[in-house]
C-alpha cells in the first residue's frame, strides 16, 4: 500500500509527512474514521473493530507521540508498540485469559 500512495504522489516523502486516514481515503475513495483510545468506551470500540474487519474494511493502528515542539518522538511503548508508526489489523480475537 506504501508503494502505491507514493507513486500516486511522485515520490516517497510523502510517507513520512501523511496520516494512514488520509492515505486510506486517497487510495480507496472510501471514508476514514479515528479513535481516540484515551476517551474511547474500550467494550464498544472492540465490537466496532472486530465488525469492520468482518465487513472487510481496512483497519489500521498508531501510537503517536510528539515531543513538545510537536515533533514525532523515536522509540516505544512498554508493549513494544513503535511510536509514529502505522500497523495493519489482520485479525482480532477475544483472548478471556487476558481480559
């Protein structure tokens, strides 16, 4: 997907500048929507997730985190997630054993 949204816009720079909604809405025509996990109702955010990718819909994830200047930050989070960078969401399963 990183490929084609450059080559749509002549170079890769733009991957480094963009946001995936925009993307997403660049290369699908569809709609993106955003969800703030720190206000989010974790139960009801689930359910929508796990029925968006059974309807077939793109899903995807960040952690983003600017330094105070608002610049994009380097690291991790403590699960090992990568600070300003997008993951896509295969697959969700309901795991009782960690809930």
């Amino acid at each position: 997907m990183e490929k084609a949204y450059a080559k749509l816009h002549q170079h890769y720079q733009v991957l480094n500048t963009g946001s995936v909604s925009e993307a997403m809405v660049d290369l699908t025509g569809m709609v993106a929507e955003k969800y703030d996990l720190k206000s989010a109702d974790m139960v009801q955010f689930w359910r929508d997730m796990k029925k968006f990718l059974a309807l077939g819909y793109l899903v995807s994830c960040a952690n983003i985190q600017l330094d105070e200047e608002g610049r994009p930050e380097r690291g991790n989070g403590p699960k090992g997630i990568n600070y300003n960078h997008t993951y896509s969401i295969e697959r969700m399963v309901d795991c009782p054993e960690f809930s």
